[in-house]
C-alpha cells in the first residue's frame, strides 16, 4: 500500500520541481521511516489492523492534525487499500463533530475533487439512519453502547447554563454522525481516537474517548498500534500524550 504513498510524495510538486528535486534527502528519510520502518515494526502492528484500517486511521489523523496535501496524497492510497467511499465520507463527516466545520471544510473539497477525478459519482448513498424527531433518542443509546449505562439521561445533565452542550452532544455528535450508516462503533471510536490524538490539547476527550473504544472491543495493543501507526503525521509529543492517555484509561477499565 505505502509505495503508492512513496511515489506520490515524490511526484509532490514545490512550486516548478518535484519534492524528489528540491529535496531528495528528506524524501528518502521520511519514506524510509514512515512507509517502511513504522508499518513493519511488530511493536506497532495488530492482527486487527489491515491496511484498509490502517488507511482509515491515517486519514482521520491528517484531518486532525490538518495535513491537507498529505491527505490529498494518502486518499488516492487509501481507496486502493479497500477504503470505500462511503467510508471515507464517513470520516470526514464525523470530523465536524471534533474539529468544527471551519478546519473539516476543505477536506470535504479535497475528498469530492478526489472523487470526481476518479470517476466515482456524488452523491453517494444516504447513510442516515434518523429523523429530526428520533434523533436525540437514538443519540442517547449510542452513547449507553459506547460509553456504558451512565450516559442515560446525560442530556439533562449537568449545571444549567451548559446543558444545552450535552444536548447537542447526544442529539448532534451521537444522533446525527454515530447513528449512520457506512462504519460501526468500532470504526467510529477508533477515528475518533486519531481526531483528537492528532489535534491536541483534548487530553480528558482523548482519556474518555480511549475508555469508549476499549469498551466497544478495540483493546489497548490495538490502539498502541494505531497512534504509532500514525505518529510520522503528528510527532512525538502528540503521540506520547496519545499512548500516556490510552494508558490512563486502561488502569481506569481495570479498576472497574
């Protein structure tokens, strides 16, 4: 999967030259290390995490961390590892939910343009899966799935002048983005986990979130795997916050 990612970085353009022009020695190291040295370490492997997964987490990391040109260079990858398109909607899609429309907007774009340069008709099918009537009700049961029992109610919880946000946040993040189609909660939890991992400065969303996905079946060395996977797109700092956070709320599930 990671040679059609070599070359395209190579093939990147800087103003009139290629990246392999202007800057060959950096294109060697960060190809050598990030498409071969990180998805061949053992350390940063899992049984559950296939090239289409991998493509997945990467994509949703590149949202996060707001790489656009890599993200244009690692769809076209992406979509011949077995990411579907309506996958790759649903990625970009439940982004708004994490990072807001003004940061997801121009990955939408790109993911259209991609699309259309390859011939794959828009609209894609409609995955919703609610109405504006259900939606807040349906919200809530995906965050008792995710979350587990107490988040019944959590939507009239909570001091008076900020209920209104978990309201939003049962009827809008889980009602509106969850409850659709195209990936499940496995899926979902694990994007979710590269959104804010690559983002940063969400370390309590990143512990509670870290929680969800153990819950939902996505054990601890997967999600190691994920973030390591990830970290040549967002650093050291941020992936060493990622894994100090999976640690934490892997001593909490533990504990319960």
């Amino acid at each position: 999967m990671f040679d059609g990612l070599r070359n395209a970085m190579n093939k990147f353009w800087n103003g009139d030259k290629t990246l392999a022009e202007t800057d060959p020695e950096f294109v060697e190291l960060f190809s050598n290390f990030a498409y071969d040295e990180v998805i061949n370490e053992p350390g940063a492997n899992h049984p559950d995490l296939d090239d289409a997964t991998r493509a997945m987490a990467i994509l949703a990391t590149l949202i996060g961390c707001q790489g656009i040109d890599e993200y244009a260079l690692m769809l076209p990858v992406a979509l011949d590892a077995g990411v579907t398109p309506i996958e790759t909607k649903e990625i970009v899609y439940q982004a708004v939910a994490y990072l807001g429309v003004g940061r997801v907007l121009p990955f939408l774009k790109a993911t259209n343009d991609i699309f259309e340069a390859r011939n794959i008709a828009l609209p894609l099918a409609p995955q919703s899966t609610t109405t504006p009537k259900n939606r807040a009700e349906a919200g809530e049961q995906a965050q008792i799935d995710i979350f587990g029992e107490h988040m019944r109610g959590f939507a009239q919880s909570g001091p008076a002048e900020t209920r209104h946000i978990n309201k939003w946040l049962a009827g809008n993040c889980f009602g509106d983005y969850y409850t659709r189609g195209g990936l499940d909660h496995r899926r979902r939890e694990m994007i979710t986990l590269c959104y804010l991992a690559a983002q940063g400065g969400c370390e309590p969303q990143l512990v509670a979130h870290a929680g969800a996905n153990l819950k939902v079946g996505n054990e601890k060395t997967l999600l190691i795997a994920v973030v390591s996977q990830c970290m040549p797109y967002i650093g050291y700092p941020r992936t060493l916050n990622a894994i100090r956070c999976i640690n934490e709320a892997a001593a909490k599930a533990a504990e319960a």
